[in-house]
C-alpha cells in the first residue's frame, strides 16, 4: 500500500558509483540510515516495530559475542603476537594481556552508571521475550 501511495518514490535512490567501483546495489550507512527515518515516518507500525531494535540488538550482541569467549580470543591474539616477536628475535619478557574479566565488568558497571540504566557484561538470562507486535503491516494507517 505504500507503494500505491506513491511513497516509496520519496525514498533515496543511490546510483552506481563507478569512480570507487561501487555497485548501485552497496549502499552506505548515510543511505541506510535515511531510508529507515523516511519509511518509519511513512509508515507508523514500522516505527513501532523499530522500537524494540534496541532490545533486539543488546541479546544479539551478548549472544553473538560472548564476553568471556571474546576476552579468550583477545588473550590469544596478544598471546600470538608475542610469540611472533620472539621469534623474530625480540627478547621482551612475556606480559600477560592488560584486561581481565573483573575490569571489563567493572566498566559495565561505571556505564551503567553515567547512562542511568543497566548495562550488562554478560546478557541477563532473565530478560522477558522480546514481544515483536502481530500487526498487519500491509494496513495502512488511519488517514493515509
């Protein structure tokens, strides 16, 4: 129904830009970005389902990128590092990796702090299902 409202040709339109060899097709965040506020401000429910991005995102982090398993990997690549040097030579003694678990939970919690609400190291396992709406979204708004 956007579309027969003639919405979608308000929306941006990126070209080719064969100057940096990139394709119409690759678009960059300015462009993403736009869109997403024209078409929520078309289109009311899809702001409303935006609204849960946020909630959305934090689970996918925590998921996706586990705190401990991103410090191992951290203290390996460091590890790794420093064999590489010795091996070209360099007689540096060996120095653990500067970050530990405590620390990093440690400026979770500071953050919490200047930003007024609960920021987590590790995604609270008691967080309530994410309620995406069962709305129509073909139903154009009221008016429109």
């Amino acid at each position: 129904k956007m579309q027969q409202a003639g919405y979608l040709n308000q929306l941006p339109v990126h070209e080719a830009e064969e100057k940096y060899d990139k394709p119409a097709y690759v678009k960059d965040a300015r462009m993403a970005q736009t869109t997403g506020v024209i078409t929520a401000s078309m289109h009311p429910k899809i702001a409303s389902l935006n609204s849960m991005d946020g909630q959305y995102k934090y689970r996918m982090y925590h998921y996706s990128h586990p705190t401990d398993k991103l410090l191992q990997e951290c203290i390996e690549s460091w590890n790794e590092y420093q064999e590489a040097w010795n091996k070209q030579g360099s007689t540096h003694p060996y120095i653990p990796y500067p970050y530990t678990r405590e620390m990093i939970d440690g400026y979770f919690k500071d953050y919490s702090r200047h930003v007024g609400f609960p920021v987590a190291s590790d995604c609270p396992e008691d967080l309530p299902p994410l309620q995406a709406g069962a709305e129509d979204l073909s139903a154009m708004p009221p008016g429109l």
